[in-house]
C-alpha cells in the first residue's frame, strides 16, 4: 500500500496554468500505473492523465495538447502539468497509484 498525497491545486484564470503534485509515502519505482484523474460536481470521475503498466501514456481528448504528465522516481512524485485552462478543466483532482487514491487537491478555473 502507498500514501498519496496531492498538491498544487487552487484558483486560476481561464488560459492560465498550474502544476500538481503526487507524493507518494514510498518509493513508485516499481509501481507503473499511475494517474490523474478528476471529478467535476454532479459527475464521475474520469480519467485525465496515466501512465499504464505497459509504459505508455493515456491523455483524455480534452486534455491532449495541453496537459503533460511526468514523474520523478528519485522524489517518489508524479506530477500534472496544466497548461491553457479552461473552466471546464475545474473539479477536484484525484492522484492514483495501482489501487490507492489520494485525498484530492482542488483545482478551480474561473475569471
């Protein structure tokens, strides 16, 4: 089991960008699958970035082009670059490592 824990959220104008962070409690060396995933109010949450077990990188269409996902194995950390905001890119952002969640970071795009 590994604890996750998510930062970097807040409040960003529309066209603007933020990065989170993933820290997890113990080394993700040998954990591949690995996510950002987001819930808006009043809808499921849906998969926005992940790394899967195979190696290779899952981008939701909306996000494609403007969000980047990477992560650093020596800091434990994966990280959600978020690039030309938009107001539908708000909802509580949610890291994911194999089966465990962290406790969501906000992220509010508003003018």
């Amino acid at each position: 089991q590994v604890r996750l824990v998510e930062s970097g959220g807040g409040l960003v104008q529309p066209g603007g960008s933020l990065r989170l962070s993933c820290a997890a409690s113990r080394s993700i060396s040998s954990i591949y699958a690995m996510g950002w995933y987001r819930q808006a109010p009043g809808k499921q949450r849906e998969l926005v970035a992940a790394f899967t077990s195979s190696g290779s990188i899952n981008y939701a269409d909306s996000v494609k082009g403007r969000f980047t996902i990477s992560r650093d194995n020596a800091k434990n950390t994966v990280y959600l670059e978020m690039n030309s905001l938009k107001p539908e890119d708000t909802a509580v952002y949610y890291c994911k490592a194999a089966n465990n969640w962290g406790q969501g970071t906000q992220v509010t795009v508003s003018s």
